[in-house]
C-alpha cells in the first residue's frame, strides 16, 4: 500500500512538473526578484515571451497578478492586478518594477506567487493564457 502511495504522489509531482513545463512552452516564462516578497516591498517582475512567441502566441497585452494562499483554509486566494502592459509585436521581454501593495498583508493569506497572463490572437479569436512564478 504505501508503495502505491509513493508511486501516486511521484506521477502527481511529475504530471504538475509537466503541466508547468506545457504553460511555459505555450506561454512564456514569469520571473520575480526579491523572491519571496511580503506588501509594501518593492520587485522587479520580468516576463520573458520567447516561447510563447515561438508557439504562435505573440502577446498583445501582460496582466501581472499576484495570488496568495489563505492561511486558515490553505485555499488560493482571489488574483490582486498588479500592473496591465501593452506588448509589441516583436517584444520579448518585459521588465517592471512594482510596490507591492501594503494592503496584502491584512488579506490573511501568504506565499505570494506572481502570474502573468498573456491576451493574444489566434484564429480571428482572443485568447488568454498564463504563467506562475513560484517562490
């Protein structure tokens, strides 16, 4: 029994690892330095589009969000919009540096995670897709 525990939990760990690895290729990558961060501090948020670019998926705009975990529950907080970005058509890379709002730290949530979501064309469609960065 406990080796099919060990085994579920390692093809869990591997699927999410692949599913990660999926979003990237598809929509980029999303970096955030200092990491972690708490309100109030200042970071720098860099959005790199190379291979969401590559995949067809060329940004229009990027949505930096941060989304928290509630401390009592351990569920995922609602997304704070940290910043809206146009992007141009040969853009790759975005850098901002942002303040963290104070008021996160009364939310009662904590390890603050940064997503970029990306809005870009395909089929005569707008799509959004998106990428976390982990602490």
């Amino acid at each position: 029994m406990r080796f099919s525990t060990l085994l579920s939990t390692v093809a869990a760990a591997a699927s999410f690892g692949f599913a990660a690895a999926q979003e990237a290729a598809r929509f980029g990558s999303v970096s955030v330095s200092p990491c972690p961060f708490t309100g109030g501090q200042d970071v720098t948020i860099t959005y790199n589009a190379t291979t969401a670019a590559s995949a067809g998926h060329q940004p229009e705009l990027v949505d930096f969000f941060i989304q928290g975990t509630f401390t009592d529950t351990g569920n995922p907080s609602p997304r704070v919009l940290l910043q809206r970005n146009d992007f141009g058509a040969d853009q790759v890379i975005l850098t901002s540096d942002i303040t963290i709002p104070e008021a996160i730290n009364n939310f009662g949530a904590s390890d603050w995670n940064v997503l970029a979501l990306i809005n870009y064309q395909e089929v005569g469609l707008t799509l959004i897709g998106g990428v976390f960065s982990s602490c």
